[in-house]
C-alpha cells in the first residue's frame, strides 16, 4: 500500500507557487507516473495566491487527486482527514480574538479551520487515522524558522481536535527550516 502526499507539493520543480491554474496542470501533468495510487492533498496559502483555489482543487482532483478540506477519506482501511489550516500562533501565546475587527476576523479563519478538521476526524471510524495539513498545529515542527515568523506556521487551535479524536500520524507543510518530528 502506498499513498502520495501533495499539497505541500515535495517535487520541488512541480508547484503550485502563484495558485494558477496553468501550474495546476503542469503539476498533475507529473501524476501519470503515480497511476493506481491514491493521492491525498490539501491546499497550500501559494495555491490561494492568485484567487483560484477552486479551479486548482478542480484541475487536481480530475486528475485523481483527492483534494481534503474538513474532509474525511477512508483509503485501505486507514482514515485520513485534512484541511489547509491556518495560521495564529501557539499555545500560551495564541492569537486572541480581541480588538480590531480584521484581527477577530483572522482568528475566526483559524477557528473555523480547526472546527473543519473536528468534523473530518468526527466521521472517521477506523482505529488508524491520519491528519494531513498544511499549517502547523504544534509549535516543535516549526522550532528553527526565524522567531519572528513562528506564529504564522501555523496555531495550535488545530491540535485541539487531533488531541480530542487522536491520530496515528499529523503531516504538516509550510515550514521550510523547522525539525521533521514534534
Ligand atoms: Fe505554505
């Protein structure tokens, strides 16, 4: 049993940098090699760049590709649940939503992001289940970016439902610097 991971996108030379549908389909053009095994995905922030998350999620998934957004898949008996994610910081330190307007905005995208991920793992039945993202929900797979920009990998707000349902295993992208394991 195999399974492929995109979304965080690991061929380098095949990404979706800017969100447009041209590199959408220059990327699933590289799928032909991986036919007959599942590919799970979620959306990366590039892939919204340029305001066309729909239509990449589109071209992906007719090329096979199941793109997972608070959704659950059960794939030879193991659950996988993804959703992008968002960012927000963590732990003690968590973004609150309080003041400005834009600011209680931002932390409703994280909130809803996590509530998408609760329902995805909800659904899950099988006793191995998997949560694909593509922000961070723990703060030690971040450690070793720049401090500065740590609370944009990601929120702990999307651990509360993988510590509330469990998983076998969480894969993150977005972080470039940080450590593989947290
Ligand atoms: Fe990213």
């Amino acid at each position: 049993m195999s399974f492929c991971c995109v979304g965080t996108l690991p061929i380098t030379a095949n990404r979706t940098d800017y969100g447009k549908p041209e590199e959408a389909l220059q990327y699933v053009a590289h799928l032909a090699v991986l036919k007959g095994i599942p590919i799970l995905a979620v959306l990366g922030n590039h892939d919204y760049e340029c305001g066309q998350a729909d239509r990449v999620t589109e071209i992906l998934e007719r090329y096979g590709v199941r793109v997972l957004d608070g959704t659950a898949v059960e794939v030879h008996g193991v659950g996988f649940a993804g959703v992008k994610g968002f960012a927000g910081g963590f732990g003690d330190r968590l973004l609150q939503p309080w003041g400005e307007p834009v600011l209680k905005q931002f932390v409703h995208e994280a909130a809803e992001k996590a509530i998408k991920l609760e329902s995805a793992l909800a659904k899950l039945t099988t006793s191995t289940r998997v949560v694909l993202l593509h922000y961070a929900p723990i703060v030690d797979t971040v450690l070793g970016e720049a401090p500065e920009i740590i609370p944009f990998l990601g929120t702990s707000r999307l651990e509360e439902p993988i510590n509330r349902y469990g998983a076998t295993a969480v894969f993150h992208g977005h972080a470039h610097h940080g450590a593989v394991e947290g």
